[in-house]
C-alpha cells in the first residue's frame, strides 16, 4: 500500500486493523484511535482520496490503494494544508485528539461541496465527535477553509492573508 | 477491541468468492465492512472465515435495467448518493442513501451490504420493500432472484443460504409520490421509526423484526415492536401514525 | 510590566503540532512496550469463588498474568483521596478484586501480552467463578436498603453531612407560602475522546520509573507511586503528555491500572503500556451526576425565599475514593446567586453497584443549579410573576460582597462569593435574548449559576530567561486543551516584556516541575495563572537588580519591554533580556551563547563576590500562588427552544451565554471553554443516558447506543462577557472550565416545560420521556 506517497507493505495478521498498522506499525500517531466501532471519526483518513474510518478497515484491505494520512497534507516543514491553517485561525481545536479525524473529513467535504452552505457543514462534520470545542469553531474553520482553498482571483475580496496574530514560526500564508 | 482470529480470504473473481462460500464453513462475507467490522471489534462475531469481496473486478456497477436501478455488490453507497442515473430514475433511493449514516461511512459501505445486514431499523431493505424490488444471489448452483417481500426473515436474518453471494440489487423506477422520513435521535443514527412510501405502497422500518409493508390508512395495525433504550413499543407505534400521515399529506 | 498580551485572542501555540498529526498522546508511545488488557467483572454484585489464569497464561505471546495474590499490593486498600470527617464509612476497592466485585467493570485481573489482540485473546480465556449477589444501582434503591453493598455498612450510607444557617424549621413553618418539590438526577459520563492511557519504563540501572499517563495530576500520581513502591520522588517521574480531554474522570486517581502497568514494567523488565476502549472506557472509568432531592421552600407572596431544606441522596457508586467533595460541592451551591436566608441542606452520600463518582466536568454543580432555578420557577408560577422577575426578587446585589452563604465548601473554607455583579447578567442575558420568536410550542430556557473556581492548595510556576533570550516556563499541573501553553505565556510575557511567542511553557512534567495539584475544578487560570505572575515577577525584579548595576541606573527607573530592560524614557539605554541572563551567572569557563560577558575579566559591576549573599546564579525564579478562597464566577443562560408536539424532537432556536470570570487572558479561550461545556450539557441534558438495568449492567456502552451530540444537536451559542475581578488574586481572574455546562440542564428543562406545558423535573430528557410524561400528564393529575 502507498501510504503518503511512500510504499509500505501491509502486515502479516490479518486482524491488524488499518489504525493500528498505521499508528503502531509505521509510526503514523497522527490518526487516532476514539472507539473501533467507527462512530466517532477520531481514525478518519483517506482511501484513494475520499474519506474512510481506518478503524472499521483491516490493514490488509490497504493493499494497492493509496491511503493519506493527517501527516500527509502538509510534509515536514511546509506550511500547513488550507484546512489545517483555518483550524488554527479559528480555535478549532482544543485538546487536538479528534482533530485529524475532523481535518480529513472535512478536506473530503470541500472536494464535494467547495463552498458548503451552512447545512451542508453541519451534514459534512456529522459524522465526528467532538468533546472539547461544541463544534462553534470548527464550523467556523470550515467555513475559512472554503476561503482559503478558493482558487485566487484577480479581483477576489476575500482576504488571503490570515489573520495577523502570532502564529510560531510557521509561514503564514496558505499554499494554493 | 480487537478482532478475534480468522481466517482471511481475498478472492479475485465472483466465481471464487463462491466457491469459497460453499467450501467453508462459518464464514461470512466482508465488502463494505461499515457494519461487520464493529462486530468484530466488539467480538459480538467470530466467525471462523472472513471472504473479503473488495477485489473482485467489475462488481461495483451502477446501471438501467428492466426499467430500474441494478446497484452491484461493491458499488458504495456514496458512488450511488451521487449517480445522476439514480437520481433520475429512483430519486426515492437518493433520499435514503442521505439519511443513512454520515458520508464518510457511505464512502465505503455498500448498498448490497446493507441489504444483506438486515437491520431492522435500516433504511435501505424497507426502501428495496416499498419498491418491490429484489437482489440476486449467486453460488455455485447458479444465480436465484430473491424478491424483497421474501428476503428479508428476521432480525439480521436473511434468507440468502450461506453459499450465496448477493451481486446485485434492483430498485424499480420510484413512482410519484414517494418519500421516506424517520425520527431517529441524532443525525445518521438508526431510526426510531421510519416509512417509506413509493406511490400508494407504504414500508415501515424500525418497528418490526424485518421492514413490513403496511397499509397508509392503518399502518400500525398487527404491529408489535420491540422496546428499548430509546423507544417503547408505543412510543414507536404513536411515531408510525405520525410520519405516515406526514408522508402521505403531501 | 505592559498589558500587552493579557486579554488579547492571541492564537495558540500548541495547534502546529496537533493539526500535523505530531501531537504526543499516551497511546502513542510504543518504544517497544508490551501491551496489556484488564480483565473485568461482568457482575454489578458478586461474590468471587475461583480464578483461573493457567490458560491465559499458557496462550503463546502472553508475558504475565496478574491476579490479586500475585501482587505484594493486592491486599492493600487503595487511598480515600479527600478524607473528611463525616465520611465514617468510607470503603475504596483494591487494585484488583479477589473475594468481592461490587460494580460491574471492576478489574479481577491483569493480563499483559506481545500485543493487544493476543492480550485479549488471553483475557478471555481468563475463568472466574462468580456468585452473583443481589444488586443497588438507583440511589433510591441503595436507601432502601434491601441488600447491602458493603456488609459492614448499614443503610448503604457512607456519610451524612447536615449544614444550617438561620433557622430553616422554623422560618418553614411560619412562611406565607411553602412547596415541597422533588428532583431527580441520573448519572452521566464525561467521555473524553481520548480514553484513558499508561506506559511505564523501570530503568535497571538508574532505578528509576518514568511514567506517560493521561492524567489530570501527574504529581499526585507520582507521591502515590514513590510510596506504593517505596521510592524516592525523585527517582519516579509522571508526565502527562498531550492528552485528549479530562473533563474530570482522569482526576482520578488511582486506577488500578496506574498501579499495575508501572509495575509490570518493574517486574518484566521492558516498557508495558495499556491503553483502554471505549467499550471499556464505560464501565471502568468514573461517573456522576446521579442525585435525588427533596426540597421544602417557604416563601412570601413577592416570590421571595424566606427558608430552603434540601435533602438530598447522592449516588456515590460502589466505593469512596473521592471521599465527599461532590456532594459537599452540591450543597454548598444549591443557594447560588440568590439570597436564602435560612438553608437547611441535608446529604447522605449512598452506595450502590455502580462504577464510583467522582467529578465530572460541573462535579455537582449542575444538579445544585437544577434544583435552584427550578424551585423559583415553581414560586414564579405560584405567585403570579415571570421568571426574570423572581430572580430579581432574589439575586444578591453588587454591594453585598463579600458575601457569606453560610455552608462549608470543598476547601475545608466556608463558601464565599468574592464578587460578581449578578442583576446584570440576568438582564443582558435577556436583553441579548429577545423577543420570543414565533410559531407555536415555543419555550424559554433561563438559568442562573455561580461557580466556585480556583481552589487551592496551591501551585508553581518556574520561569527562566535562557542566555539566548528565549523565556522557559513550567508548571506542575498539566493540560487537557485548555491552551495552557498559551495562555501561560501571554501572562509571562507581559511581566518580562517579550513577545508571547518568545516564551515557551511546559506543563504537566514532574522533570520539569514536580509540585503542585493537578487540573480540575476551574482551577488553572487561577492557580498556575498566578503562579506564573508570581515567578515572572521575579524574574524581571531580578534582572533590573542585575541590569541596573551594569546600566548604573536605579532599578526603579528601569521597564522590561521589547525584550530588554531598559531606562524608562530613555529606551536606547539598555540590555537585552538574554544579556541579563547571561550577567546572572558568573563563570569561569565562557561555552558560548554570549557568556564571554561574565567571565572573571570582565569589568566589575559592582564590588564584592560575584554572587552575592543569598543570591542564586540564573535568571529564573520559581514562584507559588495560594488562595485564601475560591474565585466565584457566575453566569446566566437563556434560550428560546422548541419541541415539536407529535415527535417530542427538541429544536433550540436562539442560545445566548452571559457570564463573568473575572479578568480574561484570553477571550478566545474562554469562549471555546464556554461553548464546549454548552455542548456537553445540552448532551447531558436531552441525548446521554447511562441505562443501567435493574442487574446493574451497562446497556449502552458504546458511542453507538450512549449518545454523544454531533455538530448538527448543537445551536450556534451567542457569547457575551461581563468582568467582575476577583480580589483575592493579583489578576483578578476566575476560573471558566465547567461554566458552559452548569445551567444547562435547568435551561433545557425550564424551556422544556414552557413549551409543552408539562413540569419537568428530572434529568436526562428526551422524545421517549417527554412523550410518556404528556401522555400519563394528560390522564392523571399534575404531580406538582
């Protein structure tokens, strides 16, 4: 299986399920584990881009499929993916634990809808539990990820630039 | 939770996969896995054999036939929330397909699977019921048309035989007017109670063993429903009443 | 010091590594750690007969099996937390069962493997012989009193606890008007989304234990460690690392797990970790909320309370780890905002089969404010006035602070409210409400709450300026998302005058700091806030001592600002912080970093030695803050909420917050905390249940059937600010944790009630109640 890009081979058990040889076989901890019965979308990743709960997959059904992980939008050191970069804008994390889950979700919720009406937020981040946050500010990350992945346009109001608050040490603006 | 051991099986073609089914035994069939592999973390299944379908070429297809919908066994039930065929010739499934779960579950699970998990309080054997639809099942004896008032025979109970393997569910066209609704707790959870109408034909789901047609006038007559953490069995009945009138005031 | 930072929205530090998937949570530490499982009774009651692990332990892949009598702690009684006089009952389990399971989940044995899959496989074939016994799981049930949970405690009573002010009997009796009004409350789970998590490593030959534990008190976890193994504190160390919520249950302490995975790393040789499941997480970690009052009040015809008996049933579970702080927290609440002049409040706290109770997020508040808010509703109607105006009847008044309510509270203190400003968070809150909006079956939510937050004993701070300006600062309690990192740094960072992202703090690392409490009750911000004043105040005095000798300025007339410290006036005229700390330690051997400047040849500053008498080398000091009581913040909440009259589906239209924490650091913060805890009451209120049967069995334990709110059951939350500092601390702050969830139940259930027109006075709600009580309310009499 090609897991960010990389080849990887899948386990020799076949009960291994896909959260766990992503997180204990590869190393990968960014995808968490909140319940194995895939209601909570703590494990959500991406199967050949859409997103799937790698805790309702064991690791062998990976094989020949290309599987993306929350470590895999924005490689080390490069600046953060559109949906992260508006998580942080907007307090859309607390504790962090079912932040990655979140983040796939809702990277395969703007490739369906670019620019998702109310509605079609609350539908597209239904399926993932958060206890820290009351949803508040992830609707509102949301909502600035659509502006921030929105392809530039030369009369384009919308604002680039973040806002200008302390970020450490991480460039600032969004990749395009 | 983990799964308990088992033997794993990846067939590549149908006719493995049932030959698979007939050879082994206690063995159950894996494509979606949106329901299986819950059971199997919890250990509430243990089968022996696990016959993974996912790489079985060329059964995930969505196409017209017979006036209908044939859905395939690996097609997932995003793919057919999405097929403009299917919102044109039986918009009534589209609808279902949106209440079912959350969409990061539908990426994967399959409408096939769904059907054959039985659930009672599920959308999709009362939408196949109120349609008059049907699966086909394949073994090695060759392919048998199960119509939907024969299918489905209790909770989780199907009368598919261990050697067969589901490889197609038809849904006729959906008349005018057809709606489903249901009452569940939070977005994407089981019904409570839920109706399909399609036309003048009514299925209830949720509140019987299987999803059973009833009659719009008196649908909770015969009915008795079980109870539990979040309906009695009245509570459930007076839920009937009120969505089949909703569904049939429009 | 500037005001720069403190109460801006500054962003957090901490999001880089949790959006890239880097942050560090228990689980995640593998290190080559075996794994393990606990095994647990599946009994509420049950008297053990036999264990058999000779299959477990023969299963390939298995390392060890423990069972009570494998353990030179198994017969030891784990530790009554809190012990308070009045718990003259007071029973707590062992590590691990070996006569008697008395709550279903109770762990009976330990099995540790190559891996999880094989450890649970191990499990299962683990035979106990259990006699079931008869079950209490209703608090009524344990007051019954039909079947004991402890047969050495009669009427299932752990404590008694009777407080009085005034006289109540007596004001009771001679009230114009008087009701008797009972409530009731079940139980409810925290569920944070990271479960419960411990890796230990024994280092041979360092003899020393490190401990990664998802705990809110990494120090109390390590003093239990250091003596249960019998080692010096300085040779175990206890990190929490990131951790995925506490919301109260990881206050606990000590699960047996805590205690049996350090030490099968001592006796196995390798690193053991064990990480629960949610299955698990439902029947092994605490729970609360379960209580039962009675309440006579005695009013005038204005409304006005003359006279409050609350008695009250606490479900405290099958053992008292916890001792009585919840239930003392409840009936020191229960007055809230309100003038009662004569409150009598009665609890017993009770056992039953159930996993024990200790704090979850509100941690006996919300059913304090339940029973309040909904008494003056009850007077409200009887009287003929609206429910704001009953509240206003009551509320203590701006200039009536300090004010003494005249019970004990969880410190060992009386309760006292510092102060606060309540009329106008009624009517702000009604003002930012509005008009009710239109249609039928429409109600209004509105309650009141205050909270005491901030409660000692203490804790540190350490704040140090690095020679390369770079500021480091520790705190022993650790965090759970409440953005400490963040927050502690724009406090640090105003009094040193640097720039918030210069200052980097760690916390929950006893390495790093290894005294202090832990993170609960609304304390942070109050606590280690100032701690971190304290320390950071130090800091910069010291550096203009040390500046103002190679500046020849007076320390008076010198600022800490754009990271330097400086003439005031006349900025060009001084040092950089890192220069400073460079200064602050002379030495002989310069090793870079600048150090060259306080070398021996150098010119001296100042006669005599180089450090003088009572003088410490670094720029760094460690600072403490501990309160003389807690820190009342406060609060109302209003909503206007409908419930469709055939579905009972519950709709909540408009939900507005007006609360008071005192100085806010960060407004951002605080308001993720508020809506947060929203989110949790309005699940609390009308989607969670805990559905023990009558066997005392867990139906629902899994988030399939226990009903977690998703985005879509939570309304957009309307947030306004009012400050009223807190004298008793030098930033005035209060705390925030819990605030968002303390009202809601009242909210809902007031709303509720307005728009059906039935009495609510239970929790949890939801379709199937609401339809059973209008159904019985409209073939039988009101119950009120």
């Amino acid at each position: 299986m090609k897991v960010n890009g990389f080849a990887h081979p899948a386990p020799s058990d076949p009960r291994r399920l896909l959260s766990d040889h992503l997180r204990h076989d590869l190393g990968l901890t960014g995808t968490h584990v909140g319940c194995e019965h895939g209601v909570c979308g703590c494990c959500t990743i991406l199967l050949d881009g859409a997103p799937v709960r790698s805790c309702l997959m064991l690791a062998v059904q990976a094989e020949g499929h290309e599987v993306t992980t929350i470590e895999g939008l924005a490689p080390e050191g490069a600046p953060l993916h559109a949906v992260q970069q508006a998580f942080h804008e907007c307090h859309g994390l607390q504790c962090g634990f079912c932040t990655p889950g979140f983040v796939m979700s809702v990277v395969g919720l703007l490739e369906q809808h670019p620019q998702p009406t109310d509605e079609q937020i609350d539908e597209g981040i239904a399926g993932n539990l958060c206890r820290c946050t009351g949803y508040a500010s992830i609707r509102r990350a949301v909502k600035r990820a659509a502006v921030l992945s929105a392809p530039l346009t030369p009369d384009s109001s919308t604002p680039l630039t973040p806002d200008p608050s302390p970020l450490r040490g991480e460039g600032a603006n969004p990749p395009t | 939770m983990k799964p308990p051991r088992f033997e794993y099986h990846a067939p590549s073609t149908i006719d493995e996969a049932c030959a698979l089914l007939t050879s082994l035994e206690d063995a159950k069939v894996l494509a979606g896995g949106q329901s299986l592999m819950p059971l199997l973390n919890f250990r509430l299944a243990r089968p022996a054999h696990l016959v993974d379908i996912n790489r079985v070429a060329g059964l995930d297809r969505i196409y017209e036939r017979d006036g209908g919908v044939g859905v395939q066994a690996l097609a997932r039930q995003a793919a057919v929330e999405d097929s403009e065929l299917v919102a044109r010739v039986c918009p009534l499934l589209s609808d279902a397909l949106r209440l079912v779960a959350h969409r990061v579950i539908r990426n994967r699970g399959t409408v096939c699977g769904s059907i054959a998990h039985a659930d009672p309080a599920s959308e999709l054997p009362a939408v196949l019921l109120a349609l008059g639809g049907h699966v086909v099942a394949r073994s090695k004896r060759g392919d048998r048309k199960i119509e939907a008032g024969a299918l489905f025979a209790g909770v989780f109970e199907t009368s598919i035989a261990p050697d067969e393997l589901v490889v197609e569910a038809w849904f006729p066209r959906s008349p005018k007017p057809s709606a489903i609704l249901e009452e569940s707790r939070r977005h994407g959870d089981f019904a409570l109670a839920g109706v399909v109408r399609a036309g003048d034909r009514l299925a209830l789901f949720g509140v019987a063993p299987t999803p059973v047609v009833a009659d719009a006038k008196d649908p909770a007559r015969g009915l008795q429903p079980s109870g539990d953490l979040e309906a009695t069995p009245e509570f459930r009945l007076h839920l009937v009443r009120v969505l089949t009138e909703k569904a049939f005031a429009a | 010091m500037s005001t720069r930072w403190f109460g801006e929205r500054v962003q957090r530090a901490e999001d880089d590594r949790f959006l890239r998937g880097k942050g560090r949570f228990t689980d995640d530490i593998d290190e080559g750690a075996l794994e393990s499982v606990l095994v647990r009774s599946p009994y509420a009651h049950a008297r053990i007969k036999s264990i058999d692990v000779s299959a477990a332990r023969a299963l390939p892949g298995v390392f060890a099996v423990y069972t009570a009598r494998d353990l030179p702690f198994g017969g030891t009684d784990l530790p009554i937390l809190i012990p308070h006089p009045n718990l003259t009952h007071g029973r707590t389990q062992r590590c691990l069962a070996s006569e008697r399971v008395r709550y279903m989940g109770e762990a009976v044995a330990f099995v540790v493997a190559e891996n999880r899959a094989i450890a649970e496989d191990a499990a299962e074939l683990v035979e106990v012989d259990y006699e079931p016994l008869p079950v209490v799981i209703t608090p009524e049930a344990a007051e019954r009193a039909e079947h004991l949970v402890h047969d050495d405690v009669p009427g299932n009573v752990a404590a008694e606890l009777v407080q009085e002010k005034g006289d109540a009997a007596a004001a009771l009796a001679s009230a114009p008007r008087r009701k008797h009004l009972r409530f009731r409350y079940e139980r409810g789970a925290a569920n944070p989304m990271e479960a419960r998590a411990v890796w230990a490593r024994w280092s041979e030959h360092e003899k020393k234990l490190t401990v990664y534990d998802s705990t809110q008190s990494p120090t109390s976890i390590r003093g239990g460690l250091a003596v249960l193994f019998g080692l010096p504190e300085s040779q175990v160390e206890v990190i929490a690392p990131d951790v995925g919520g506490g919301f109260g249950p990881k206050i606990m302490l000590f699960y047996p797990d805590e205690l049996l995975v350090p030490y099968a790393a001592m006796q196995l040789g390798r690193p053991v970790k064990w990480t629960e499941d949610r299955q698990e997480h439902f029947t092994a970690v605490n729970q609360e909320r379960g209580q039962v009052h009675e309440v006579d009040v005695g009013y005038d015809d204005d409304g006005r309370v003359i006279a409050l008996v609350d008695d009250f049933i606490h479900d405290g579970g099958a053992y008292t780890p916890y001792g009585i702080i919840l239930p003392i927290i409840t009936a020191g609440q229960v007055p809230g905002p309100y003038k009662v002049p004569n409150y009598r409040v009665r609890f017993r706290d009770m056992y039953t089969n159930a996993i024990p109770t200790s704090p979850y997020r509100g941690a006996g508040r919300p059913h304090a404010c339940f029973v309040m808010e909904r008494t003056l509703d009850t007077i409200a109607a009887d009287v003929g006035i609206d429910r704001a105006e009953v509240r206003r009847r009551n509320l203590i008044q701006p200039d009536e602070f300090p004010y003494e309510v005249g019970v004990g509270w969880q410190d060992g203190n009386m309760v006292i409210y510092d102060s606060g400003d309540y009329p106008k968070l009624l009517e702000t809150a009604l003002e930012k409400l509005g008009p009710r909006p239109a249609g039928e079956n429409v109600g209004m939510g509105l309650g009141m709450y205050v909270e005491g937050t901030g409660v000692g004993p203490y804790e540190g701070a350490h704040v140090q300026v690095l020679v390369s300006g770079k500021v480091v600062a520790a705190t022993g309690i650790p965090n759970q998302g409440q953005a400490h990192a963040t927050v502690w740094a724009q406090v640090v960072a105003d009094e040193l005058g640097v720039d918030v992202t210069g200052v980097e703090v760690t916390s929950g690392d006893t390495r790093r700091f290894p005294w202090g409490v832990g993170t609960f009750a609304s304390r942070g911000a109050v606590t280690a806030g100032n701690a971190m004043h304290v320390a950071a105040r130090m800091v910069a005095e010291k550096a203009k001592k040390i500046a103002a000798d190679h500046l020849e300025a007076d320390p008076a007339d010198l600022e800490l600002a754009g990271g330097a410290v400086r003439v005031k006036g006349s900025p060009q005229r001084g040092m950089p912080l890192g220069a400073v700390a460079v200064l602050s330690n002379p030495v002989r051997y310069a090793f870079g970093g600048g150090t060259e400047a306080a070398t021996q040849f150098t010119p001296k500053a100042r006669p005599g030695p180089p450090l003088a008498d009572g003088e410490e080398p670094g720029l760094e000091a460690t600072g403490y803050f501990s309160p003389v009581g807690s820190a009342w913040a406060s609060g109302c909440h209003a909503a206007w909420l409908r419930v469709d009259p055939k579905t009972y589906r519950l709709e909540i239209l408009k939900y507005v917050v007006v609360h008071d924490c005192g100085k806010i650091i960060n407004p951002m913060v605080v308001e993720g905390q508020i809506e947060g805890g929203v989110a949790q009451g309005i699940g609390g209120a009308f989607y969670e249940r805990l559905a023990y049967d009558s066997d005392g069995q867990l139906r629902n334990a899994s988030f399939m059937e226990f009903l977690m709110p998703y985005a879509t059951e939570i309304p957009k939350i309307e947030i306004e600010h009012i400050e009223t500092p807190s004298p008793l601390n030098p930033l005035g702050v209060k705390g925030v944790g819990e605030a968002g969830v303390i009202p809601v139940g009242a909210v809902i259930g007031s709303g509720i009630e307005d728009a059906l027109g039935i009495p609510i006075s239970e929790m949890p709600l939801s379709p199937l109640k609401l339809y059973e009580l209008s159904t019985s309310a409209s073939t039988s009499t009101s119950t009120r």
